[in-house]
C-alpha cells in the first residue's frame, strides 16, 4: 500500500498535476511557432516538405499542432480524476473528443472553399458538421457538468465501502498512466517510421485524427468495465449499476465514430453525450426520490421515538 501511495503522489498528485500542465503548455506554445516557421518556410520555397498537405499551406493550421499536445494533458486529467470523481473522469471523456473536434475545425479553416455551392463541396460539409457539433456538445457537456455536480448525502451510507473503491480506482489510475505513455509513444514512433517523407506522399488528416484516440477509447472502454464490475462488490442499487452501464454504451459509441467520418461520426459522437446526459439525469432523479424516502422515513421512527 506505501507503494501505491508513493506512485500516487509522485504521478497523479495536485503537485505533478500543476507540472505536466506548465510542461505541456510550454511545449504547446513552441510546437506551435516550429509549425508556423516551417509554413513559411515551406511558403517561400526555402525548404520543401510535403507541399500537398493541408497542414501546411496555411497558417491558421499551426493551431492544430498545439492542441495535439493540449488533447495529450486532457488525457492526464482523465487519469487524474479517475479515482476522485466518476462523473469528472466521463466529463473528460467528452472534452477529449469535443478536442478533437476542434482540432479538426481549424485544419478544416485553412481549405474552405468560399462558394455558392457550399453544401456541394464535401470538406465544406464537414466543417459545417463539426462546426454544429461543437456547438451541441459544448452545450451537452455544461449540462452534464452541472447535473453531474449534484450531491445528495445519506448518513447511512458506508464510508468505508467507498473508500475501498477510491484504492481499486487509484490502482486502476496508476497503471492507466504509464500504460497510455507506452500507447502514445509507441503510435507516434510507428507512424514516424512508416511515414514516408515527400512532397507527394504524407499521411492523410483523418488518419492523423484518429491517431492514438482510437486505441485510448478502446482501453476506455475496458476500464469503464472494470469499474462497473468492482461497483457490484460496493453497491446493488439498480440505479447506480444502470448509470455506470450507460456510461460505458455512450464510451462504446465514442470508440465507433472513429470508424466512419462526416455526418454519421458527428451523429455518433453528438449521440454519445446525449445519452450519458440523460442518464446521469435519471440516475440523480432515483438519487433524490431515495433521499427523500429515507428522510420520511428517518422523521417517522423519530416521531414514533418521541410518543
């Protein structure tokens, strides 16, 4: 138990939090200005580097390299809320692909056809789907915050059950960490070597896209099993085993739409949060009627106590 805490402390704690943070950032900010220069120098024919990509022609696309590496510190904070708050760590579930989506919106910005014909031409549709669907989810994702902050306490209910999750979900983040550096290294190192360097062939943008977040949902996926298999040993209520399911479907539909692209992987995804939002308002409508139930019943055996 030293051990997990000492790995605890030295990868997920409040301190190393606020270090992987300025760390990204700062990588962040000078990947961006190494992809302007070399847009530029691309532009005025000093160097030549794969002249066909879309990452490369103009210069709003240098902001998708910085958010590369700020979708890289969104997947630490999922780790690191993992073990202090189920609904936090989902949030940031749906932050990561919202990212992602944003991410794709400003490469998309760099090859917008400005015509009549908007809805004929296939990069401007998926602009406009993204650009939607940002919106919706940014909207989906407030009220999942806000629903998921909601806390009904119950003195009756054992403190001690809990904590012993809190350790299982603590474990789970420890190895989570070092599991998805492995992942993460070993996607980039592969696509480094197989990435031929011309200025004909460089790898397309909806492979970039996908890149490592396919993986990562799909561990998600496993994990959200996991906890909901350890949750039987702590709990039977049918309305937290239902919530803790339907979280793991909405990460299922995640992991789906990275297989298909334009209006269907915007429906999955839109689809996705909008069901783990109703379910965790269903979940806290149980959750109230519960407490409720237990406060009648609490003020009952008082009155009877008292006569």
């Amino acid at each position: 138990m030293k051990i997990l805490t000492s790995l605890f402390q030295a990868l997920l704690s409040e301190r190393t939090r606020v270090k992987v943070e300025k760390t990204i950032l700062n990588i962040a900010l000078l990947s961006f200005l190494i992809h302007l220069v070399i847009i530029y120098l691309q532009k005025f024919n000093i160097i030549d580097i794969g002249g066909n990509s879309e990452l490369l022609k103009n210069p709003i696309s240098a902001i998708y390299t910085p958010f590369s590496f700020i979708l890289i510190y969104e997947v630490y904070l999922l780790i690191y809320y993992l073990p202090k708050s189920f609904t936090t760590y989902i949030t940031k579930q749906y932050e990561i692909i919202t990212l992602i989506i944003i991410r794709k919106l400003f490469k998309d910005l760099s090859s917008l056809e400005l015509t009549s014909n908007w809805f004929e031409i296939k990069g401007d549709l998926k602009f406009t789907y993204d650009i939607v669907a940002s919106l919706l989810l940014f909207y989906l994702i407030f009220q999942f915050q806000k629903y998921g902050k909601q806390k009904f306490e119950d003195k009756t209910e054992a403190t001690d059950f809990i904590q012993r999750f809190v350790k299982k979900k603590k474990i789970i983040a420890v190895l989570l960490l070092p599991l998805f550096f492995v992942m993460a290294s070993y996607t980039l190192i592969n696509w480094l070597t197989g990435t031929p360097i011309s200025s004909t062939q460089l790898p397309i943008l909806e492979s970039i896209n996908n890149l490592f977040f396919d993986q990562f949902f799909t561990v998600l996926i496993l994990v959200d099993v996991v906890l909901l298999l350890i949750s039987f040993f702590y709990t039977d209520e049918f309305h937290k085993i239902m919530r803790n399911s339907g979280f793991i479907i909405s990460t299922i539909l995640i992991r789906m739409s990275f297989g298909v692209s334009g209006l269907v992987n915007v429906i999955l995804i839109v689809a996705a949060v909008l069901f783990g939002l109703m379910i965790i308002i269903i979940h806290n409508k149980y959750e109230r009627d519960i407490l409720s139930t237990n406060e009648k019943m609490q003020k009952l055996h008082n009155d009877e106590n008292e006569t």
